[in-house]
C-alpha cells in the first residue's frame, strides 16, 4: 500500500464510499456510539488488535459509550493516504457486530 500522500479530491472521493467518515485537521475520523462502556471498549480491543495486524495506528479515545478514531500517515508528513482508508475500511467492516453506530 502507497503511504504517498492523497490529493484533496482522492480524499473526498474515497470517503463517498465512507458514511459517517469525515476529514477533519489532516486526518480522517470517524465517531461510533455503543450501547454502553464495555462495549465501547470491546470495539477499542478489536481496532487494536487491527493496528497491529496493519501496522497502521490511530489516535483511538474511549468515552462512555463512544470510541473516536482520527487517523493520518506520519512518516507521510501526517498527511492521508490509501493506507488510513485501509484501515478505516477494516474498522467499519467490523463495527457493526460491536453494534456500533
């Protein structure tokens, strides 16, 4: 996966394709609401356990009943690239099971 930077239509044309996504300070990001706290923290376990796997990590906050990940390439100058939507693909492929929404 290219860690070049994505043009500033890339970005917006990839998160078409992202509901509830948004690019926001250099960095795309995303707000699930749970059902409560230890199902927020369940979902905080399985996108951890994504970073690794990808080598990718966000900026992940757990609330109450909330997890936030805003997410952006450093050693691309924190800028976006196709490795941030990879990984913002692989978190809302399993979201749902942690009924997030």
């Amino acid at each position: 996966m290219s860690d070049e930077p994505l043009s500033q239509k890339e970005i917006e044309d990839r998160l078409r394709e992202l509901p509830g996504w948004a690019y926001e300070n250099d960095r795309i990001t995303r707000t699930y609401r749970l059902d409560g706290h230890f199902a927020a923290s369940a979902l905080v376990a399985h996108i951890a356990a994504l970073q690794q796997e990808l080598n990718h990590h966000s900026d992940l906050t757990l609330g109450y009943d909330t997890v936030r990940l805003a997410v952006n390439t450093h050693s691309a100058g924190d800028a976006v690239t196709a490795t941030d939507f990879a990984l913002a693909e692989r978190v809302e492929s399993i979201a749902p099971a942690h009924g997030a929404g």
